[in-house]
C-alpha cells in the first residue's frame, strides 16, 4: 500500500494516476482491511487532491462489486443520487419511483446513512421513515421488488466492506472517491440509469464510466444538490449516453409548461416523507407534483417507455391522477411488510 501512496501522494503537480491495475490492488488492500486506517485516510486525501481518474474509479466500483450482493432487475432504471442527502431541495426521486412503477419501469433505488460533506437527509432516512421500521430483512424488500417493482438498497449492508468504511469518512468529513463509487454499483445491473453530479466539469469522466460499466443507455443529471433530481425552476443539463457516445441535453420546464417557483422549505426527514405521500395521494402543491411529473416523464424516455418527454408527462400525469401511483406505493408497502 506505502508504493501506492507514494504515487498518488506526491502533491498535485507530481502525483502520478495509478494503472487500472495498481488501482485494483489499492481497492484491495482498502476493501479487505489489509490498509491501515491512517493508510486508507491518507489514499483517500491525496486522490482528493490529485482527482480520481476514470481508471481509478472503475478500479473500486469493480472491487466493490466483488463484495457485493447482486439481484438482477431486468429492463430496470437505476436513480443514483448523493448518498450525503439533502439540506434545501425535495427528494422527488422516491414519488417518481412509484410513478415509474406504475408505468411498468422497475426502479433501483440504494443509499445509507447520511455521509460527508453535507450530512443532509439522505435517501435511506426517508424509506426507513416510509417503511415504519429500520430493520426490514433483504428478502422482504426483494420481495418489494417483485410485487411493487421498486428495490430498496441499503448500500453497506450489499457492500459490507463501504461500512467498515463509514468511521474514516465521517472522521475526514471531506468528499472522497468513494461518494462517486458507491453511486455505480448497480446492484442490479440496471440496463438504464439516471445519475445525479454536482459538477458538470465532470459529465464526460461519468459518461464514459457508465459506458465502461455496461450501461444501455443513461442520464448524467446537473440537479437539485448534486443529484438524479432535475429542477422545475430553471433549465438543467444533461447528457445522455448511449451507445458509447453521448451528447449534450438542456431540459427546460418552461418549454414543457411544468416550471413553477418552488417554496422554501425546512427539509426533515419527516417534511420529505409527508410530502412525498402528498404527492402520491395527489394533495401535492402543484410544485412537488409538477417536480415528480418532470422527472418521471424524463426517466420514461430514457428508458424507452416512451418516445418523447412529451409523452413521458401525459403518462405520468395519468397515473398521478388516476391514483395508479398511489395504488403502486400501497402494493410496495404490503409487500415489504
């Protein structure tokens, strides 16, 4: 591990990029506990410093997969988010999910709990408070999967290595490589995915990751926060990525008669929750409900339910109004129980 270090930790004008395989061994040594905690700190920083490289990257997502559980969810959507939640935005990615489902798009969503740097509420908050109880097995949400076509991941208990983990990270309290890791899993290898970054200095690095990851076709989203969220106040970036080439996409709600003013809100765990049943039981400001018709509308075209955004909110809107989602939500609920 130390002749690794020396070459990421040379500062930022010497420190080298480790070969796809010197990543493997570094992802090895951290992964199966043969790194010292200060050995794992110091790797983590220095990448920080010196920014992961797409070979680097792939290196860990790879060994993480290696010590991973994995369930297949045929022609599935994976929602990829930031795993240290939110603090000023709605997690509109968890009504969505229902919509999809209702619409016949399972969905993938995973998270933890709340990670540095922004400690916000965090995807893993919000189901646990949606399923009345932290300690659901495996098997019960695999079977929300099946019945409810929704699959909830807690990430560390598929990943147990990325637990051993969680005390170094708080400790640094930094963004590390692992924030970007831990969003490409895909537990259960998705053919498609929506994923959400901070940086749009980074799309192309992501883009090319999820191609060399074996994603069908994807949505690198600049949203609300960093995440999979895309906004109904203002236009967003995108890129789409199929085929291993990918192109620029600006979403503009305006256009799609969806842009509303959102309100400011004390995000709690509890606020989100509440207000994501609003939506699905269609009691919603028109904001939130406008929010989730946005993004399922969008997630259905690049999954190909649907032929156009266009088409994508006449559907989601149907559902939302029929109840249908409301409905996919209690049969999820039913299920996991």
């Amino acid at each position: 591990m130390i002749s690794l270090l020396k070459e990421v930790g040379r500062g930022k004008r010497s420190a080298k990029d480790l070969s796809y395989k010197e990543a493997l061994r570094a992802a090895e040594n951290i992964l199966n506990g043969r790194a010292t905690p200060s050995q794992v700190g110091a790797f983590l920083i220095a990448e920080r410093i010196k920014i992961e490289s797409l070979e680097e990257l792939q290196a860990f997502i790879e060994v993480c997969k290696l010590h991973s559980l994995r369930f297949p969810l045929e022609n599935s959507i994976d929602c990829a988010g930031p795993y240290d939640g939110r603090k000023s935005s709605f997690l509109a990615t968890v009504p969505t999910s229902f919509v999809l489902a209702a619409c016949g798009l399972p969905v993938t969503l995973h998270g933890s709990k709340t990670l540095p740097p922004k400690f916000g509420v965090s995807l893993y908050d919000v189901m646990n408070e949606l399923c009345n109880d932290g300690n659901i097995s495996n098997k019960n949400l695999l079977r929300g999967a099946d019945e409810g076509g929704v699959l909830f991941i807690e990430t560390e208990k598929w990943c147990p290595p990325l637990e051993k983990l969680r005390n170094i990270r708080e400790e640094i309290g930094l963004r590390t490589m692992f924030n970007t890791v831990e969003k490409c899993l895909r537990f259960s290898n998705s053919s498609y995915m929506a994923i959400g970054v901070f940086h749009g200095t980074i799309f192309e690095k992501i883009a090319n990751l999820l191609t060399n990851l074996g994603v069908e076709k994807g949505i690198i989203i600049q949203g609300m926060e960093g995440s999979e969220d895309i906004s109904i106040e203002k236009q967003t970036r995108t890129l789409i990525v199929e085929k291993g080439q990918h192109d620029l996409y600006i979403i503009d709600p305006e256009v799609l008669e969806l842009q509303c003013e959102l309100p400011e809100v004390s995000w709690t765990v509890e606020k989100q929750t509440s207000t994501m049943l609003d939506v699905l039981k269609g009691n919603a400001p028109l904001p939130f409900h406008n929010l989730v018709i946005l993004n399922s509308a969008v997630r259905l075209w690049i999954a190909d339910k649907v032929d156009s955004i266009e088409q994508g909110i006449y559907n989601a809107r149907h559902v939302l109004e029929q109840g249908l989602a409301w409905k996919q939500y209690n049969k999820w609920i039913r299920a996991i129980h």
